[in-house]
C-alpha cells in the first residue's frame, strides 16, 4: 500500500543562500533550508527538469519536457514573488530522457539567461544562446552545455553531460571544462571519463568526475591543475551538482544532499501530499497490443495488452481479464484451454488455463525468455522457441520439456504443426547479421521417431512453413527466386522481390502439386509420412516473385500475404510504422492468384479453418469466414484496461534487467555482476512516484555496464501533449525593435523540402517581418511564439521592404533540421571546391543508416570524379552502412570507358583518381566510430579531427516494456584486427588531431576543413594518378 510518508525521489536540485528547488513527481518544488518550510510551484505541467535560480533569487528558470514520451522541451521561468509562470523559449527541441538537447546552461554577467540547444544546427550538438526579451543571441562558441562568467574567466563544460546510462564513459564525448581569460579558450579539464556539473565553489572550479570508478565530486583551479577529490562515494552516483560558491548541492540515489566545508549532509526533506502519477487509470487495450489470437471455433479473440492478458467474444460478451503482468504470449489451444506465457520476477512460467478462468496447470520454464510458442491442434503439446536461439517441445500431460534442435545463428521462433500432431516444421536460423537471418532451412521434427529432417537446401531464407489442411504437403516461402532489378540512380543491381511459395510432398504416394500429370493416371492416395530424402522434393509456385511474407493454408489453395516494394526511411530506427500488402488467394485448380483483401497488417486462421482473423492498420481487426465470405468487424475500442503503476514499474525495472542479463553480449560480465545491478536499484523503487522518475532509475542501472547502446526510448512519461511550432527555414535578429531576416536557408532549390517556403514568394534576406496572422510582431513577440500551433499550416506574413509592406501567404514547415543540414553540406561543398580550384570533391555522411546512404549516393558520382576528394564524416549518427560505402571509396581505378562521342568514364565507375582525407570528430559514433576507423584501416587516407565517440556494441531490441518503451541491450560486440575489442568505451583516434575550438566558432571559421583542404592538396602532389594515355 501506498505510504505518504515515505521518500520520495529527488532530482535536479539547485541552491541560493537558504533557498533550495528540485524536482519531485515530475514538479518543481523549493524549500528553504532554515525553516524547512517546502512548497510545490508547479502542478501537471509536464515533466520538470533542470531548474536553475538566477543570481538575483526572484526567477527559477527550468527545462519542461511535453509529449507521450517528453519528446519536445522548452524553457520555462517562475516567478518567486508573484508566482507568474512565463515561457521563455519557443524551440520545441528535440527531447530524450537521457538527454537534454535544450536545457539551461547558465547566466552571463548582466543575469541574462544563457541556454544550450540544438534547435538552429543541423546536428544533435547543443550550442549557447543568450536569452534577450525571450529572442535567442547565438554566443558562437561552438558545442557546450554549461557557461560559467567568473571574474576575468569565462568556463564553458564542453560534453559535459549527465550520463547515468553509460557510467564510466571514455569515449571522444566524455565532458571537457574549457576556460578563457583574456585570449583564447584552452582545454583546462580533460580527464580519461566523462566530467559534468562543472560550478564555482570557495573560489574554486568543482565538477563531477568517475574518473576513479564512481562519480565524485573534484577541485581544480583555473588552469586545471592541482585536482583534489572531495568525496568518495562508492554506493551510488553524485549527480546533477550546482553551487552558490558558498555550499554544493547534488543528488544521489534519489536523495538531495548539501557539501559544505567537506561535509556532507543529507537533507531531510518529507512531502506529504499524495502522488496523482501513482493512481490507478484505465487506457485503450488497443495501444499497448502485443500479441493476438482467435480460438478454434472462431468465437473469441485473445489479446495481451500492456502484460495484461485478455479474451473476448468476437461480436460482444465481457471482456475477461486471465493474468496480469507481465505476459508476453497468449494461444488458444483446440480443446478451447488458453495458454499464457507469464514472465517477471517471481515467474517464468506457462500456465494453462480453462475459459473460466480456473488455473489448470503451470509449467516452469528456465531456459531464458520464450520469443513464440504454439499448441499442437490435438493440445498434447507445446512448442517453444526461445531468446538462446533453442526450440523445445512441452508435453502438457507430463510436463516434460525436451529440446529438440538449437541454432548457432538466430532464434527458431517460426515454426508449424502437421494437423495430425505428429510433426513439427520449422526454419531453422544457419546465419545471420544483427539479428536477421541472412540463411535459413526448413526442417522437420517426427515426434513418432523422435528425429529431425532437412526439407530444404542451405543457401537461401526459407520460412513460415505450414501444413496442407490433410496433411500431405508442407508449404513455405523462400528467398531464392533470383532475378536482378537495375538501380535507378547508381550502377548497381539489387533484389527487392525474390520470395515465392513452395510446396513439398510429406506422404507416399503423393505427387507435387503441380504436377503436368493427369490426375486418371495416378492415384494420389496419402499413404504414411515418409520423410527421407525430401529435400529432393520442392516445388514452386507458378506465381510471380513477391515480398512474401505469409502463407496460409485454405480449402483447395492458398493465402499469401506480400507487401509492396517501397522505401525504408518510414521503417527505420524505432519507428512503430508497419507494413501494409494484399492477400491474394492461389488457387490450385485454377493455378493462379487473385486479389482476396487489400492493407493487410497481418492475418491468422482459426482451429478449424473455418475463419480468418485479418489485422489491418490502427489495430483495426475483421473476422471473415472463409466460405461463404462473411466479415465481421471486430470492435476492440470497448476493451479497456486498469493499469496499477507501482506494480507496472517494478515490473518494468525487473524487464530490464532481465533482458541485459539474457542479451548483453559478454557472459562473462553478466556472471560478474550478478543480480547486484538490480538489487541496487530495486532498493530505490518505492521512492519512484512518476514513470520518468523510473526511467532514470532504469538509466542508472543500465550504466552499471558501462557500455555503449543502453537506451531507454519511447514509453508513456507524460500525458501532456506537445504542440508543434511552424518553422520558415531561416534565421532572423532582433534590433532596433524590428525582427530582420538575416538568413533564408537554400540546400539545392530543385529537390523537395531543401528550401525556406519564404523562397517561393519572393521574401530577401534583410527584409522586416511585420506581423504573422495578423498578429503584430514586438519584443514579447517574436515570430516563433506567434508561429505556435502552425506547423505545416498556411500563414499570412506581413514584410516589409524598402519602405514597402506588403503581405504574403506561406505554407509553414514542421521541421527545419534537415534544411539547415543541406545548406551546411552545400556551403562546404562550395567552400572545398572555391578552395581547390574545383579539384577536391567533398561527401558529407550525416549518419550510416537510410539518410547517410541516401546523402552518400546522391552527391558521390560528382564528387568522386575529381583529383581528390574530402570524405566529411563529423556528427555521424551511426547505423548499419559503413561496409556499403566504405565498399564504393575502395575501389581503385584501373582503366577506362572510351566512347567515340560522349564522356570518358573511369573503370570501376566513380573510383577516386587521387588522395583521400577522412574529417571525423566526437560526435561520430556506432556505425560512424566504424566506418572512421576502417576508413583508416583500409587505407584510403589520413583522418583528421578529433577521437570519435566510442559505442560500438551494437543492438537489435525485440521486447518492449509494458507501455511500449524501446530498452536496448548491448548484443553484437565489434573487433577489429588492430585494436580487438579496444574501440568499445575509447573510440577511434584521428591520425591528425584538430579540434574546433570556441575561438574558431566566434571567427566563423573551420580548422579542421582548412586542415582537411591543406593536407590534401600536398598529397596530391606525391599521388600517381592513372591518365588516359
């Protein structure tokens, strides 16, 4: 039962005199230290973090974090005397949990608000500005998150940022404290891990640092020497520290805590007032859906939704609620018994239940996490493929559990019974790369003879295999049908539709199914299963190759199910987006297909095949009995369900765990660490009152692995909706009471979305916007504020120019970040081929995922057939393409294509003929830590810049946590040949080290592209190039 009066989980604390503010249940709250008197200043308006009181004590400036998963931030400020809360930016910025893209960084020396975001780069890298009557002044010092104006110094905390997930962090990221004193910034702190919290205290530079193995807090002075260590916690981390250069205060294990004279003090501080985040609500069953299934006779659905597991009539009846939290799998079995897996803490178990409800019988399953499980049709049996690539058989009578085959390469979750129950089909995984087989057989499990068969050769993907309804076939789709499309845009060859159904005889006497034989010349009477040698036996489908992506079994056919061949973009990294194709029905006497249901998500079939259960998008479910075609709509808004947060959250920290323990790629480690993560922070749990105050308790708990790629992303951490600013692609001052355009951003005018919507109408740089929507623009106006609430809309603006106002209609856009990431790509460009006399080319590659590959291939034909070319791999997000494109930069030119008219062409096509030069920096990481380092590794060149992040486990995510939250465990280590393992926690040093200092940002200028530009043009005086002779 919930205690008022027990502790609560602090965060985000500041300090003033006597005046202390923090954070608790997603508010702000202060408390004065003397008279312990504590008050709530906000209530329910998102998710407070990061408070800051400014130097004079009337204001508390602070993050706020809106939308389902605090998707957006902006900064807010609270008025002490009045309690007048004003917001102060209008960015919406981009917002994790884990990170803060817009928070406060400081005040400069006239108490002015001084904020970190990301909102006018075209990189996740947060810059400073100014904060003027609510209109941003960009400082120009480059990357930093907190600036500190003391004396004649001036301190800025590049990197330094609160990493509770990744613990110990060495990588080109971790937090440097830089200072300036009358010249140029110098780098004062850069130990090997991460610093943060960088403050004054007595007249001296303190910060955080784990350095030493658990973050403390640290001294220097000024030039960063003499380092002394002021505490020495070993428990748990000092977090989130500031300082009113007379006393510190920081949190740690969700308790707030006073330094003072090396003294540390708790502060003993109580709220009694209870907790509406704890409550218990109802939500739509249909947005947590997890699994779904229709019983035998077609009657009832089952559902697990949010762990809960459910079942319902298909047309009305109540809805029964079986088990709660945490189920992963429901079944049907044909005797109408349900089965559940029920997976958290206390259990790891199968139960099976009766449609009342009565508990018949559990099974306890110790061998890891069960990824799919299917009753045999005479419900003897269960089959169970697990997350340790195993597959297991349940005699339900007995209880016994046998493994029957294990998979050196992938999970063995797809599989089938014969409808007689005596054989089990499966694909069985025999390789793969992250997660995705890029190899699989089908086999064949006789539960009579207690032996295995191969049904089909290695060498292509075939799965979902799937008995005929008598039993006589078993079909399944398979990769293998080859038949090569020409890319549109880059000479190369690729195989988007390569899947086509198969069949394969199981009985003697019977003949494939397509065969050109009379039926009167043979009988094709099913005689017993004989297994021996039907690998010799497929046969084709005569249908068109397709996406294939189900087969299902009917009366005298098929149903398949194949999606369309369309981009990836919408797919790719955490997108919940799923495909949608056509069912068509094959018919086997008229052997061929025709169109059975269009935007089909998904589909299952009855027991006794007598319905389908067809999924299309939204959740949206029909019924449709197969002869004669009938559809029911299945109406599953009506199903709603009680969530209890504690319960959910202990759950939820539980999952975490547990999927770290089962995935996380050393085993070693694991069995190092033991339970003690968990325990640790289950320790902490009853304090947790609001799902983000869980979410950084999971974050500090997955950072006790200290490895890369431990994210917590998405779930349910606000029910306060963020609302969308209408952007104009361009930047705009504030002066002399007018607000002027100052840029319009242009990437190439002739592609989509690379240009401001001003540029259609006219509209310069230096022209005055008047007003928006009517709306006069003044200090407290500015166009952003007035845009609040017009994304992708079409405004009015009124602009004047030249003395003449005139008013134009534009469509708004809903983000600009790309806009301004052309424009950054096409000034370098510009700049390396004004530089060079248009002899060097230049490639920037923002990620190694779709955009990455996309902004590769759009650009590298032309910039690839110069004397040199410049390959720009800085703020690179990572992915999966390194291999792809560092594949197309190491080809080597040989020869050439000699036309009697037309263009020379080299041979290979769009090889360099000259020097390369690798740019990376910092914020190059995962796939970008990668493909710098092998771009070293293979030799196509020098890099320059500075060492690169240093995440390179990689990962593949398959369980959510009950409100849907995406948790990542690290899976797929990296080796190399040089360095082995050593690039995980370190990243990959340049062979030339330049840094981008704040004294470079102020001059506009790029010394690492300078640099880049000098070197190459000295290589290519040593390079032999191969002319054309």
């Amino acid at each position: 039962m919930y205690n008022l009066y027990m502790e609560r989980y602090f965060m985000y604390p500041d300090i003033n005199d006597d005046l202390v503010v923090f954070v608790n249940d997603n508010d702000l709250w202060k408390y004065n230290i003397n008279t312990k008197h504590i008050e709530r200043l906000t209530n329910n308006l998102g998710i407070v973090t990061n408070p800051k009181i400014s130097p004079d004590k009337k204001y508390v400036y602070f993050r706020l974090m809106t939308g389902k998963s605090g998707e957006s931030s902006d900064i807010y400020s609270i008025d002490l005397e009045k309690g007048n809360l004003n917001r102060v930016t209008y960015l919406c910025g981009k917002s994790t949990s884990r990170r803060m893209y817009t928070s406060i960084a400081g005040f400069d020396k006239n108490g002015n608000l001084i904020i970190s975001t990301d909102a006018y780069y075209p990189f996740g890298t947060p810059m400073l500005y100014r904060i003027v009557n609510e209109n941003t002044e960009p400082l120009n010092l480059g990357p930093a998150l907190n600036i500190i104006y003391y004396g004649d110094y001036t301190i800025i905390g590049r990197n330094t940022i609160d990493m509770p997930h990744w613990k110990r962090y060495k990588g080109g990221t971790r937090g440097k404290i830089l200072s300036c004193k009358n010249d140029d910034f110098k780098i004062i702190i850069d130990l090997e891990s991460n610093v943060n919290s960088p403050m004054i205290y007595n007249d001296e530079l303190y910060f955080i640092s784990d350095h030493e193995g658990s973050a403390n807090i640290y001294s220097a002075d000024f030039n960063g020497g003499n380092l002394k260590k002021h505490t020495d916690f070993k428990d748990y981390y000092v977090r989130n520290a500031n300082s009113d250069s007379k006393k510190i205060i920081f949190q740690k294990s969700g308790s707030l805590f006073i330094f003072q004279n090396d003294r540390v003090e708790k502060l003993d501080i109580n709220i009694n007032i209870p907790s509406v985040n704890i409550e218990n609500r109802i939500v739509k069953a249909t947005d947590y859906l997890t699994d779904y299934k229709i019983n035998y006779t077609g009657n009832l659905i089952g559902l697990i939704s949010r762990g809960q597991a459910l079942f319902t009539g298909i047309k009305n009846g109540p809805v029964m609620n079986i088990n709660k939290l945490k189920n992963q799998i429901i079944e049907f079995m044909n005797n109408n018994d349900i089965i559940i897996y029920n997976y958290n803490e206390e259990n790891n178990k199968i139960l099976l239940y009766s449609v009342d409800k009565t508990l018949k019988k559990f099974f306890d399953f110790k061998n890891g996490i069960i990824f799919s499980m299917k009753a045999s049709p005479d419900s003897k049996y269960i089959a169970i493929g697990n997350n340790r690539f195993e597959l297991f058989i349940l005699n339900v009578e007995n209880g016994n559990i046998n493994k029957i085959d294990e998979s050196e390469s992938g999970t063995i979750d797809d599989f089938s019974w014969s409808n007689d129950s005596i054989l089990l089909a499966y694909s069985y995984p025999e390789s793969e790369y992250y997660g995705y087989n890029e190899s699989a057989s089908i086999k064949i499990f006789d539960l009579t003879a207690n032996k295995k068969y191969d049904a089909t050769t290695s060498g292509a993907i075939d799965f979902k295999p799937v008995f005929s309804n008598d039993d006589n076939y078993l079909f399944y789709l398979s990769k293998r049908s080859l038949d090569p499309v020409a890319d549109q845009l880059v000479f190369n060859l690729g195989y988007p539709k390569i899947t086509k159904p198969y069949a394969i005889p199981v009985k003697e006497n019977i003949f494939p199914l397509f065969s050109d034989i009379p039926e009167e010349l043979h009988e094709n009477i099913p005689g017993k299963y004989k297994l021996n040698n039907i690998i010799q036996l497929s046969e084709v489908f005569p249908v068109p190759a397709e996406d294939y992506a189900n087969i299902i079994p009917v009366n005298n056919g098929v149903l398949l199910l194949h999606y369309p061949v369309e981009g990836s973009m919408k797919y790719y990294l955490f997108n919940n987006d799923e495909k949608t194709g056509n069912i068509e029905l094959f018919d086997f006497k008229k052997k061929k297909s025709e169109l059975y249901e269009s935007e089909v998500v998904n589909y299952l079939i009855s027991g006794n095949k007598k319905f389908l259960l067809i999924r299309k998008s939204s959740n949206k479910f029909i019924e449709r009995e197969i002869e004669p075609k009938k559809d029911e709509d299945i109406d599953l808004t009506r199903l709603n369900i009680t969530i209890e947060p504690m319960n959910e959250w202990k759950n939820m920290l539980y999952d975490t765990f547990n999927l770290i323990k089962e995935n996380y790629w050393s085993k070693e480690k694991v069995e190092k660490l033991g339970d003690d993560p968990y325990l640790k922070y289950k320790k902490l749990l009853n304090k947790v009152r609001t799902r983000f105050e869980l979410s950084d308790l999971i974050r500090e708990m997955q950072g006790e692995y200290s490895t890369s790629h431990s994210y917590e992303i998405g779930g349910d951490l606000s029910n306060v909706e963020s609302i969308s600013i209408g952007k104009l692609g361009i930047d705009y001052e504030f002066k002399n009471n007018n607000y002027i355009i100052t840029k319009i951003y242009n990437g190439d005018p002739s592609n989509e979305n690379e240009k401001s919507p001003l540029l259609y109408t006219g509209i310069k740089e230096n022209d005055i916007i008047k007003s928006i929507n009517g709306v006069t623009l003044d200090a407290t106006n500015n166009p952003d504020k007035l845009l609040l609430g017009h994304a992708n809309e079409i405004i009015t603006i009124e602009i004047v120019n030249r003395n003449e106002t005139k008013k134009y209609y534009v469509k708004t856009m809903i983000d600009e970040k790309y806009l301004r990431y052309r424009e950054f790509v096409e000034r370098n460009r510009k700049y390396v081929h004004e530089k060079t006399g248009d002899k060097i080319g230049y490639i920037h590659i923002p990620d190694m995922g779709m955009n990455g590959f996309n902004e590769f291939f759009r650009i590298y034909d032309r910039e690839a057939n110069r004397s040199g070319l410049i390959v720009d791999l800085r703020f690179n997000g990572g992915g999966f393409v390194s291999q792809l494109l560092l594949e197309k930069l190491s080809r080597k030119r040989i020869g050439y294509d000699v036309p009697r008219r037309g263009i020379i062409t080299p041979y290979p096509i769009d090889s360099v003929n000259g020097p390369m030069i690798g740019l990376t920096n910092e914020y190059a990481g995962s796939d970008g830590d990668i493909g710098t380092h092998v771009f070293k590794l293979m030799g196509l060149g020098k890099v320059i810049g500075t060492r690169t992040w240093g995440g390179v486990v990689g990962i593949n995510p398959k369980i959510k946590l009950l409100d849907n939250t995406t948790v990542t465990q690290p899976q797929f280590a990296t080796w190399f040949k040089d360095v082995k393992y050593g690039m995980e926690n370190y990243g990959t040093e340049p062979d030339i080290y330049i840094e981008n200092m704040p004294q470079d940002f102020l001059k506009s200028r790029d010394v690492q592209l300078d640099s880049a530009i000098e070197y190459i043009l000295k290589e290519m005086n040593d390079y032999k190039k191969l002319d054309l002779t």
